[in-house]
C-alpha cells in the first residue's frame, strides 16, 4: 500500500493531540497508518465487496495547510451534522464524495461506509472489516 501526494508527517504526538481534540482515541492500525503517510491517494484504490463497488480517491490527512483534514470533516460531519455516533472517524473518501468511516470503539477499527444515495433508511453499512484489512483489500482497476 502506497499513498501519493500525502501531507507532510506527522508525530505521534501530533495524532494524540488530534485525539484529545475530538475526545476519542484511534485503533493502533489507525495510528499506524498515520505515522507511515499522512493521507495522500492510495494504490491500489478499487474497494469491491458483495454490496459496493468504488474506489478510494482520498485518505484523508490528520493535519494540512492545503486540504480539508480528516479532523475538520469530523468535526462537519459528526458533530455538526450527526451523521454516525462520535466514535466514527471519517478517514477516506470515495469517488462520488462518500466517505469511510472507522469505530474508534472497536480494537480493530471496524470499517463502515456511508452511502449518501442510498434509498433505505440505513446510509452507515458495515463492510465487516477492521482498518488494516480494508486497506489490504483495495485492487487495482480491472
């Protein structure tokens, strides 16, 4: 796994930080992932499950000068908007503007996407997965 134009890094104090400001703590494979690349645009990218197919245009930075943070889009869309309980962090975007979320709640940091679009009442839907096993699940196109 791979992540291209990433932010510059960061420590893991700036992550604990970041934590202390949303009142939640990260899964180790999360923290992980942030100490090796500070987002940027994953390779492979291709999410493909039994009910969604899309790619992963985005991992989202803890922090930037440059682009929205996956803290800023935390604060917009959990605290603001009260899209999922405080404990899903929003840590990638999808092609159409979706995001990934991970339960901070659990030890694996079990994955979910909200599917704006989708015509039932249930936008949040579990892909059954923790954080480092969605990343090494993406593929390339085919």
């Amino acid at each position: 796994m791979t992540f291209a134009n990433s932010e510059p890094q960061i420590s893991a104090q700036e992550i604990t930080s970041a934590e202390k400001v949303l009142g939640i703590v990260f899964p180790l494979s999360m923290r992980s992932f942030y100490l090796l690349s500070n987002g940027g645009i994953p390779e492979p990218y291709v999410y493909e499950d039994e009910n969604i197919d899309t790619v992963v245009t985005e991992f989202l930075p803890i922090k930037s000068d440059r682009k929205k943070t996956a803290v800023e889009t935390y604060e917009r869309l959990i605290l603001n908007k009260q899209l999922a309980a405080k404990q899903f962090f929003p840590f990638a975007v999808d092609g159409g503007g979706d995001y990934f979320f991970s339960d901070c709640s659990t030890q694996e940091g079990a994955v979910h996407f909200y599917r704006s679009d989708s015509a039932e009442s249930k936008h949040l839907i579990s892909l059954n997965l923790g954080f480092e096993m969605f990343w090494k699940s993406l593929k390339g196109e085919s």
